[in-house]
C-alpha cells in the first residue's frame, strides 16, 4: 500500500530562509502563494502585467518579473498552463538557476516529458494537488487541505525529499495525506484520468444521453435535468463513500439499473479505446499532439471549445440555471 503522510510526520523546517518564487498568478499559482504565506513562508510573486498581476497586488503581494522572481528564488515553482513550460522555463528561469536550487512543478507534464530540464545540481519536484486551484485555497482556509503527491525528478539527489514534503505541508496537504509518487505514474494517471473519465468520459457521456432524449422528442431541460444536474448528487454521494455508499444512498430501482445497463455502456469495446488512449498518453503522442497544437496557434482547440459554447446542451443549460435561480425564462424561440 502506499505510505501516507500527515501534518505530524512532516517538517517545515526545510523551507526556512528559503525563498519561494511562484511562477505564474493563475488559480493553482495563487493558492499556493496564498497558502504558503499563511504557512509562514518567503513568498516571491512572478506574474507578468494583466489581470493575475493586479490580483496578486490585491492579495498583498509585490509582484516582480518572472525572471527577477525566479533570480531571488531558491525554490522555483512553475504555476503556468503545461504548454508554455518549455518557452518560459528556456528564456526566464534557466539562466537564472544556481546550483542547489530547487524548481517544483504541481503536475508532471512537462518534466515527464522532457519540456523541462533542469541542469545538474537543480533539484527537480513535483508537488501536485489532487484538486483545482480554488479548492486548495478554499480547503486551507476551511482548516482542511488537498490531498498531494509528491515525487523527485530524474537525477534529483534523494536528499530532495524533505524539501518536497514541507512545500507540501505547507500548502495544507499534510492535513489529509501526502503519498510519494513517481513523476512517470502521477503525469500518466493524471491525464488518463482527464480524458477517459473526468473530463472526456464525462462530458461526452453526458452530451450523448442529452442527444439521445431530444432526439427522441423528449425536452431538452428533461433531458439536462435527467442527464447533467443530478450528476452531482452522484458525485457527492461517491465523493463522501465511495461506490457502494452511493449505491446504499440511491434506489435500488437506480441500483439495479447500475448493475445490469452500466456493462451494456461501458463495454468491451469502451475499454478497447481506454487502452488505446493510455498508450498514447504512454508513449507521449498525446503530449506531442497537445504541443504541436497550442505551438501552433491553438486553432483547432479554439474551434472544438466554439462548437460546445454554441451547442443545444449549453444553451439548455443556461435555461435550467435560470428556472433553478428563479428568473423568468426568456424567449429564445425567436
């Protein structure tokens, strides 16, 4: 089984005098500043002019360039989108490394698959959140956390460790369980888990039940109703206590349902395409794919996010918010 720490197993001490530059303002950027600060530790902000700018100067922060940040930092800590990794980790945070520094990534892409690399002497972290941004942020100050992996980079001296599990206790990680990992299994689990369920299984399970009851003449808020709002009773009721405390929450009409139609939708066939997409994610075509992609202008990805803005499920969707906020409907029929 998989060793677990808590906040009593861990030390903070590693990261006295040893300031943390946070790379990027966005969501998971500005929880970890946040959190950290309140943690006690030396945060450094860099974040280009804009709106993540603006909101780390809200936040009381004094933000600086990336490349003056990552200078003064000890700890560097990339909080930028996965895609931009290689561009900003070449022309503003290599130069400025110095032996015995540290660069922490909070999702393994772009060290698993070479985006980033760290010279000799630099040890390579991975700290991830088993959550968005705002939940590590809204957990810590609840007194609670995000559940965090923790793993070393190829070539990261195993003394590393302790830097790695204070950053992640720092963060509020320790309060529900800090598990070591490997940089190849977190990047690999992470993405398969996004595509073939939580994002990707999802979402197009979703779009193709709500096509298939509109297309059946039944009504499209009906078919959002039945098919995505009481998606998060589920989720909860799984979140709470896993399968079978949702099965026991649930009627068994809705159980026996699970049991004999959920094979008949998951079938061999679904697997079959399960594997095919973990190999990709294996082999790195996936993040070929994707760095190709976002290189060279993201048009493709900006018109697939297009054709769901504009589909008949969203437009639904934004009825049934109104019906559940009590607003009049308006007349879309002209």
């Amino acid at each position: 089984m998989m060793k677990v720490y808590y906040d009593a197993d861990l030390d903070l001490r590693p990261l006295d005098d040893c300031p943390i530059a946070i790379i990027g303002y966005g969501a998971q950027g500005r929880a970890h500043a946040l959190n950290l600060r309140d943690s006690g530790c030396q945060v450094l902000v860099g974040q280009r002019d804009g709106r993540g700018r603006r909101q780390a100067e809200a936040d009381g922060f004094e933000p600086q360039s990336m490349a003056e940040a990552a200078a003064a930092g000890r700890l560097i800590c990339l909080m930028l989108p996965d895609e931009v990794h290689g561009q900003v980790f070449d022309e503003v945070i290599a130069p400025h490394l110095q032996p015995d520094d540290a660069l922490l990534c909070c999702h393994g892409f772009s060290l698993h698959y070479g985006l980033v690399q760290p010279p000799a002497g630099v040890a390579a972290l991975l700290v991830a959140p088993k959550g968005a941004g705002h939940r590590v942020r809204s957990a810590y100050e609840a007194g609670s956390g995000v559940p965090c992996y923790v793993a070393l980079g190829s070539g990261t001296d195993e003394q590393a460790w302790p830097l790695a599990l204070a950053y992640a206790k720092a963060i509020g990680g320790g309060r529900v369980g800090v598990m070591k990992t490997t940089i190849r299994e977190e990047t690999e689990t992470d993405l398969f888990g996004e595509q073939v369920v939580l994002c990707g299984g999802i979402s197009h399970l979703m779009l193709a039940a709500f096509e298939t009851l509109t297309d059946a003449g039944y009504s499209p808020e009906m078919a959002y109703f039945e098919c995505v709002h009481e998606l998060k009773l589920v989720v909860d009721l799984l979140h709470r206590g896993g399968l079978a405390y949702m099965h026991d929450h649930i009627s068994n009409t809705a159980e026996y349902g699970d049991y004999t139609r959920g094979p008949r939708i998951v079938d061999d066939q679904v697997r079959g395409h399960m594997k095919e997409i973990l190999a990709e994610i294996q082999s790195g075509e996936f993040a070929r794919e994707w760095i190709q992609e976002s290189g060279s202008g993201g048009q493709r990805f900006a018109q697939l996010r297009r054709r769901l803005q504009q589909s008949e499920i969203e437009r639904t969707g934004q009825r049934v918010q109104q019906i559940i906020s009590g607003k009049p409907l308006e007349d879309t029929s002209r």
